[in-house]
C-alpha cells in the first residue's frame, strides 16, 4: 500500500472512532438513570457519580497515553491498546450485578477514551499547519453527528430482550453490549488499516539526495539521477532518534509560556460554561415549557445538525483565517448567549411568551460559536506546543477540558433554580476569557519556523551547489 493510500486509510480510522465516541456518549446516557433507578434501586446524587466517571479517568489516562504516543512514536499500538478498556468497560456495563459495577465500568471506558489526546497529536504530526483545523473540524464533526445517531439506535436498542447465558440483554444493559461489539470490530479495523504515518515534518529527512550521473562536469558539480547522501558516521540518524525522547524540562517550558496558559484557560471557562448550560437544558426547559422526553430529543436532533453544519462551515473559513480570530468569533457568540440568557431567562416565569424565543435565540448563538472556539483552540495549541511532545500536551488540554465537563454541570445542577447567580458568574467568566484574549492576542498566533543551520552530512540551498569532492 503506498503513502497516499495508507493516509487515507488512517484518516478513516480516525474518523470512525470519534463518530462512535459520540455514538456512546448518545447510547449509554439516555438510559443510565433508568438502568440505575430500576436494577439497582440507586440515589440520584448516584447518577451523577457515574456520570462523572467516565469524565475523571478520561483526564487521568489522557496524559498518559499522550506520554506513551510520544516517547514511543507508535500511535497504533496505544491505540489498540486503549480500545480494550473501552470493550472492556462496555461489556461490564453489560453484565453489571450492582450499581458499584457500573461505575466501575464508566471508569474503565473512560480510560480507553484518554487515547483521544494521542490521535489528536497524531493529526497534529501528520498534517500542515494550513490543513491541521480542517482536520480537527471533521473529527469533531463526526463526534457530533455520533450524537445525532446515537438516540435512533436506541430506538432499535430498546427492543431487545434476551438471555446471553446467565446475563440479560434488556433495554437497560443492551447499549452496553452493543458498544463493546462496535469497539470490538473497531479494533479488528485498527490492526488492518491504521497506519503510523510519518510525520509531515520529518517524513523527508531521511533520504538527503543530490543529482548524480557518477560523472563530474567541467566546474567540479556531480550531475545526473538521484541517489542517497549516507551520513558516514551515523551522527544524523543519531541525533533524529535523540530529538524523539521526550526532554520533561523543555516540556514543562513549553507548557507555561504565556499563550499556552491563556489557551488552556479559555478551554476550561468555556468548557465549564458550555457543560453547566447542558446540565440545566432538560429540567429547564420541562420546567419553563412542560417538554418531555419527545420535545427534548427533536432539540437535541436539531441542536446537532446545527452543530455539524457550523463545523463544516469552519474547516472552510480555517482556510482563509487564522485560528486566533476563530476563537475570538467563538468567544464572542458564547459572551453574547450568556448575556441573552442573563437578561431575559434567569428572571422568567413558566409558560411566558418570552421563554421559547429566548431559548430558541440563544441555543442556536451558543450552537454556533462552540465550533469556532473548540476547533481552533485545539489547533492553535497543536502548533504553538512543540511537535516532540505533542502527546503530552494534548493529553493535558483533554484533561483540563474534563476537569471543566466534571466541574460544570455540578455548579449548574445546583443552581438550577438561582440563575441569576448561576448565570452572572458564567457571565464573569466571559469577561475575564474576553481580557486575557484581548492582552495576549498578538501572542496567540502561529510562530515563524527556523530553519536550523545544516548539520553534518545535510543539504541546504547554499552548499547545494559545491562539489562533492571538495
């Protein structure tokens, strides 16, 4: 299989997993409450337990698989290994005995998602800066139509009703064995057609070539085919092999430079903001316009399709602008959602004339702006991180990401009925982002790439033209 092919096999690859991270997230939520409540008679603070889980062991593996992508360059080989914990996980959520065993198994399905952090290194390895947001903006998209599919397979889902040896497969536990047979068949595609590309930077520097015809001309120049420049005492491969180790220190520089931080702050703000709204949608809206479970899923259905069409907007407009402005139109629609829901939300009354326009207003803004800030907010940060040591740091944004997602929809379950407060505080957050986006803009942008002074054995424009003799 040639180059061209293996990356687009890869590509697909990728793609699928994120389609069917969202197809879980779709498939397991819907009925989780009502497999707790029913099998196991659990509390609703239990709920909220497990639903976190998922999110904890995500932040704690991410960075670790990240640390193994790059130490090890074999982004393949982690990923077969995590998508055993994610068929692990499912299986147990299937065959779960007590609510304890549930959780349990959220936790071991959220480590296999950690591997999350290492494709998005790969994406970055593998791809120009010019095409890296583009990239990013399909993975996301196909997570979010994952989470428009999800909610029909469960209407197939739900039928079932069958002994598999001494365990059944109800509606409850059925999303559970489903998903690790997905997984299982995810894995299988995995070995056969996933590939360790090399990387965009570095995928030519192992053949050095001069023209060569092994004859001389008058001014001393060797001219004719190509053939390989081999480097006498090895130094070059050497340093190449050296450069891959991940150096902590030079990690831990990278990591604190002022639009790094700034990056990774706004990841959270936003984040916490965007969970803590997702939180408080459902009991919001049965509570303001009697919705039940049919009205919420057509939102949800239409909330997703705005969402892939806003991510397909933004792989096209990365092409003509640059990351940073990106985030700032989404900062921009997420501080104008707020301000909205602050003003004529938190203070409404139920069945008021004002709640549907105001919630439909607002969704469709927040909808909007999320793409533009979440794609460019990773791609931003993939090029102002070093290359070396991208595993890592995409770990950490995943991590501080899932710090926000935990955080979040405790501060909004809790003040469902206090908006006021609830809100201004997000709306704070909104100000404080907006400020530091303000004072550190000029540093938020892609930095000039040096061309290092050529080594032993290496080429370069100027010494191109010397005789190989010489």
């Amino acid at each position: 299989m040639n180059l061209n092919s293996k990356k687009k096999s890869t590509r697909v690859c990728v793609g699928l997993f994120f389609l069917l991270g969202g197809t879980e997230y779709a498939v397991i939520l819907p009925t989780l409450w009502l497999y707790l409540q029913h099998k196991f008679d659990a509390e609703p603070w239990f709920f909220g337990v497990v639903f976190s889980a998922f999110c904890f062991s995500n932040l704690i593996s991410s960075p670790l698989f990240g640390f193994w992508v790059d130490y090890t360059q074999k982004t393949k080989t982690a990923i077969l290994f995590a998508n055993l914990f994610e068929i692990g996980g499912n299986f147990l959520y299937c065959i779960a005995w007590s609510k304890y065993w549930v959780l349990g198994a959220r936790l071991v399905a959220g480590i296999g998602a950690g591997i999350g952090g290492g494709i998005f290194a790969q994406i970055a390895r593998t791809t120009t800066e010019k095409e890296r947001t583009g990239m990013y903006s399909i993975a996301m998209a196909l997570r979010q139509f994952g989470l428009l599919v999800g909610p029909g397979l469960n209407l197939f889902l739900r039928e079932f009703n069958v002994k598999l040896g001494p365990f059944l497969i109800d509606k409850y536990t059925a999303p559970g064995i489903f998903m690790a047979v997905v997984w299982l068949i995810v894995e299988l595609i995995m070995v056969f057609f996933y590939f360790d590309l090399p990387n965009v930077m570095s995928e030519n520097d192992d053949d050095l070539c001069v023209s060569t015809d092994n004859s001389v001309n008058s001014n001393g120049y060797v001219k004719g085919e190509k053939q390989k420049l081999t480097n006498i005492d090895g130094s070059y491969r050497k340093r190449r092999r050296t450069n891959s180790v991940v150096d902590d220190w030079h990690l831990a520089k990278d990591l604190v430079k002022e639009e790094v931080i700034v990056i990774l702050a706004s990841q959270f703000m936003i984040f916490f903001n965007e969970t803590a709204l997702e939180s408080i949608f459902t009991p919001l809206s049965e509570y303001l316009l009697g919705w039940k479970e049919i009205e919420n899923s057509i939102a949800f259905c239409l909330i997703a399709f705005e969402a892939i069409s806003v991510f397909i907007l933004v792989r096209k407009i990365s092409l003509k602008l640059a990351d940073r402005w990106l985030i700032v139109i989404g900062i921009a629609f997420e501080g104008f959602a707020l301000v909205w829901y602050l003003a004529l939300l938190a203070n409404a009354k139920p069945y008021e004339s004002v709640v549907l326009p105001t919630l439909i207003v607002g969704t469709l803004v927040i909808v909007f702006g999320l793409p533009f800030f979440a794609v460019a907010n990773v791609s931003l940060y993939s090029k102002i991180t070093d290359e070396k040591t991208q595993g890592i740091a995409q770990g950490i944004q995943r991590s501080v990401t899932g710090v926000a997602m935990i955080l979040g929809p405790l501060w909004g379950g809790a003040l469902t009925k206090r908006l006021y407060l609830m809100l201004g505080v997000m709306a704070g957050l909104e100000v404080i982002l907006a400020i530091l986006m303000f004072l550190s803009f000029h540093r938020l942008k892609v930095p000039e790439k040096q061309t290092p002074p050529p080594q032993y054995g290496e080429i370069n424009a100027d010494n191109e033209r010397q005789p190989l003799l010489a």
